[in-house]
C-alpha cells in the first residue's frame, strides 16, 4: 500500500490538480429512454419506422495502472471497455444490422513525463478493438494517438494542450484537446479533457458532491454479419448529464447520472464510403451519402456508476 500511495502521490502531480481523487475502477451502465426513428428517405422503410420507437443500453468499464520509472516519470496505463445496443420491434431488412451490438476496447498508455515544476508532456499510444463481434478480426483494429503539453499556473489552475488523432473507419480524424484542471474556489472545480469530457463538481460536504457532466465522442466499429459484413457502425453522441457522486463507504463511491443525449446516431456504411478528412466535427471530402439503415432520434439518458476512487495528498 506504501509503494501505491508513492505511485499515486506522483500521478497526482503529474496529472492532477483540481480532482481530490483518482478514480481507479468504474462500472457503469447507461439506459436511454426509447426514442422515435428519425423520418426515412422517401419511399424508404418508411411504413416499417412510423409509429415505432428504439431502446439504447450500454455498459462501461474502467481501470487505471499508472506505473512508477523514476522521480518525475510514469507510463500511464488506462483500459477501458464499452458496449452500445439498439433494440426495438421492426423486423429490418437482413442487410441492416438489427438489433445493433457494439463492443470497444480501448487501451491508452504512454509516457507522463514532466519536465520542471510547471511544465509537463504526454505521449499516448491509443489502439482501439472496435466491433460488433469479440472474437478475432483484424479489420477491427484502430490505431491512434495523443499528445499534450502541460503549463501549471498556479497549484489550482493548470491547462494541456495537444490533439488527438485516430483512424476511424470511416476515415482520418483529428481532434484538437484541451485539458484544464482549476479548483475554483474551496467547493468549486472543472476539471476534463475537452471535447471529449468535462465536468463541474461542486463538493456539498466530505460525502456528496453535484454537478454538470459533458461526454462525446466519435467511434467507429467494423461489422461483420453474413449480409452486411465489411460494413462499419459509426456512433456519435454528445451527451450532457446533471449528476450526483456519493461516498458509500471506504473508497467507493456511487453516482447517478441524467441527462440528454444530442446528435445521437448509429449510422451503418459501406466500406467504400468514406470520410477523406475530419476536424473534429467538421467533415472534408464527406461523400459518403445517405447511410445504410434508418438512425432514431435523439433522447433523455440515466446513467448508475460504482467508483472505487482513492483520495490524493492534498
């Protein structure tokens, strides 16, 4: 536990300055309130959609490894796994995948090094496993990477810069990042690492905090069923979540999450169709087209999760 605590001490300046604690595992799961399908292309599925609504689910798994190499050095290691299914009562065409099941593994690991006192850099390599099928497919691999450059200015308000950039299926994408971490005051913070996330906790007491929590990101996951294989799902969502964190007992925590999910949308293509370049969410050369299934609307989320966090010197 000593050589923890010493690992541990280290991330949190290497890492973190707002956050009081380091979330080390978390178990989520996600259940969007069933929402109409979006009107289809006319003459298309049009009779099969009205009326009728899709159910989205999810779970979310998360641990963290941070691993000490010297005074000022850690290589960061953090494996996430995700799941996104789309139920409802329409018996699709055979081509369209139906019900949808969507599995990720994401791994991000690499160097945190910081340079003095103020200043620090991050260099991740971030393979991703993206599929409707865990078993072995090389066309599910992705591969990408992150780096960030630090500049502390003071103990409660420190800033990274850098940029992400994947190979979806769906084509090249890169995504400018912004990372702050700023204790406001004694009960107010932001930390996050924005567009991906960002969170605004206000600390009630020692067990109950609230706030406003903001997640999305593009993924993409290779396909492979007997009429459609060689297609891609690409999911997209902007979600945005009051939420409430409560300390149960030792280092576990509970939180719930409400909220809504903007832009959401499950969208099937060919692999020939394809993205030549992608800022963020803004699209070069999209000549894809129409997408292959029909995608449903936006909606209200609820999300349960069970954090094992442990708390940083101060």
């Amino acid at each position: 536990m000593k050589n923890l605590a010493t690992v541990l001490c280290l991330l949190f300046f290497l890492i973190t300055s707002a956050q009081n604690t380091i979330d080390l595992l978390t178990f989520s799961g996600r259940y969007g309130m069933p929402s109409a399908f979006n009107p289809p292309p006319p003459g298309y599925l049009g009779n099969l959609v009205d009326g009728k609504k899709a159910t989205e689910t999810g779970i979310f798994i998360n641990a963290k490894a941070p691993i000490k190499l010297a005074e000022k050095t850690i290589w960061f290691n953090n494996l996430s796994y995700t799941a996104s299914n789309v139920t409802n009562t329409i018996d699709f065409p055979a081509t369209m995948q139906n019900p949808i099941g969507l599995h990720g593994i994401i791994l991000q690991t690499g160097l945190v090094q910081r340079i003095d006192e103020k200043r620090a850099f991050q260099l991740l390599y971030v393979p991703r496993y993206m599929t409707d099928d865990i078993g072995n497919s090389e066309n599910a691999w992705q591969h990408g990477a992150i780096a960030l450059y630090e500049y502390r200015w003071n103990p409660n308000f420190m800033m990274r810069f850098g940029a992400m950039y994947h190979q979806e299926k769906g084509g090249p994408l890169l995504v400018p990042l912004f990372d702050i971490n700023w204790q406001m005051s004694e009960k107010w913070s932001m930390f996050g690492l924005f567009p991906i996330f960002l969170k605004i906790n206000y600390q009630a007491n020692e067990r109950w905090a609230v706030g406003l929590n903001h997640f999305g990101l593009i993924t993409s996951y290779a396909l492979h069923g007997p009429e459609y294989a060689g297609d891609y799902m690409e999911r997209t969502s902007i979600d945005i979540c009051g939420f409430s964190r409560y300390k149960l007992a030792g280092n576990w925590f509970l939180e719930g999450r409400l909220g809504y999910a903007f832009g959401r949308n499950y969208e099937q293509y060919h692999p020939d169709q394809k993205i030549d370049f992608r800022l963020s969410i803004i699209k070069f050369g999209d000549n894809r087209g129409e997408p292959q299934n029909v995608t449903f609307n936006d909606g209200p989320i609820a999300e349960l999760r069970l954090v094992y966090a442990l708390p940083l010197p101060k």
